[in-house]
C-alpha cells in the first residue's frame, strides 16, 4: 500500500511542471486592412420575360438575351468577360396574384454578368445593358485585380502588429517574450464595395465622370503564439 501510495504522490509532484511548461505560452491576434483603388468591377442584370407561350417567352428571352451581348461585343468587352446563368421559369397560374388572369403565364429569368476591365466604360456599359433589355440591376461588385498581392502586404502588417503586441503584453508582465511557436491566418477578407455612387441616366444626358469609386479593402488577421521564458 505505502509503494502505491509514493508512486501516486510523485505523480502528483511532478505533474505541475509538465502542465506549467505547457502554458508558458502567449496567444495574441491582430488584424491588418489594406485600403486599395478598385480596377474592375463585375455588373451583374437580370433579363426576364413573360408568356403564355412557354416557347414563345424562351424565343423573347434568348432574343434579348443576343442583343445585350451583341452590345457588349461592340465595346470589345471580352469574351472571358460575358458570362450568362442557367434560365429559370416560374409558372403563374390563373388566379394566383391577380383575379383578372384567367390563363397560365410562363415568366422567364436570366441573370447575366459582365465584367469591365476599364472603369471609365461604366457609366455608358450599365446604360446600355439597361437600354438593350435588361431589366434589373442585380449586383455591382468592384475589385482589384491584385488581390493577392494586397493581401500578402496586410499579412505582413498583422504579423507585425500581432510581434508589438506580443511584446507590450510580455514587457507589462514581466516576462520575457521567446521564439514563435505557431503562426495561422484567421478570417481573411476582399471586401468589394467600393462607395460607388452613379447616375444611371446620366449618359442619356450626356454628364461626364458621374462615377465615384472609393477605395476596396483587403483585410487580414493572424494568430500567433509564442513561448515565454
């Protein structure tokens, strides 16, 4: 009993060192955001239409659906560039939303996206897709094309604001702050709006620099642990 007894109570000693060993450990997190000027951006339309005739409707939505992209070609608008979705049909039986429709009407939708590799060409690009069919503005989305190398500046920032903070927390405790045990990106982000502010009309008036694009941000945290002795 006494030598279960020694070797339970030196367990016991011994298991403090191992675990204070292990939490001799700084765990910090920092963030870093790269503010950049936008040089695409990627406007997305929807096309619809609307028939009793299902194939009728499908004719009319692939007729404008050629239109918008013939457009698109006359600007040199890439063929990369000119990307068209999967057409979708919803069914609007007699009754359904008004009690004047007395037959079944097919409402097509098609969303179509173009993307602008010069920024000046905005402005006439989404008056056009707006005058050649396209009946509503899904999404604009503006980027850099360089986001990866953004985003390598703004982790290297969050390292180096993850390294000072370290150092004020190790100063302030008394400690002194060791080698890196374990380095790993967090919650990376390409934030794409661009505080864009447009006059759609303003090409049929002829107004000139209607667009106001503010800066993307490219944003990047980090967490390190290092070893404190």
């Amino acid at each position: 009993m006494k030598k279960y007894f020694a070797v339970f109570a030196a367990v016991l000693l011994a298991a403090p060192c191992v675990f204070g060993a292990q939490a001799r450990t700084l765990r910090v997190q920092a963030a870093a955001e790269v503010q950049v000027p936008p040089n695409r951006v990627t406007i997305t339309v929807g096309v619809s239409a609307q028939n009793a005739n299902l194939k009728q409707g499908a004719e009319a939505l692939q007729k404008t659906t050629a239109q918008i992209l013939q457009f698109c070609r006359q600007w040199n608008i890439k063929e990369k560039n000119l990307q068209t979705q999967n057409v979708s049909v919803f069914p609007q039986y007699p009754g359904e939303y008004s009690p004047k429709q007395t037959q079944t009407l097919y409402r097509l939708n098609q969303t179509l996206s173009v993307t602008l590799e010069d920024l000046t060409q905005y402005d006439k690009i989404l008056y056009g897709l707006l005058q050649n069919g396209a009946n509503q503005i899904e999404n604009v989305e503006f980027y850099s094309s360089q986001e990866a190398k953004y985003r390598q500046n703004a982790l290297r920032q969050a390292v180096q604001k993850a390294r000072e903070k370290a150092e004020i927390l190790a100063q302030e405790a008394g400690v002194k702050l060791g080698k890196v045990l374990t380095v790993e990106e967090e919650n990376a982000s390409f934030s794409t709006f661009a505080n864009a502010k447009q006059n759609l009309f303003a090409a049929d008036s002829g107004a000139q620099n209607t667009l106001a694009v503010g800066l993307v941000s490219v944003r990047a945290q980090v967490g390190v642990v290092y070893q404190i002795n």
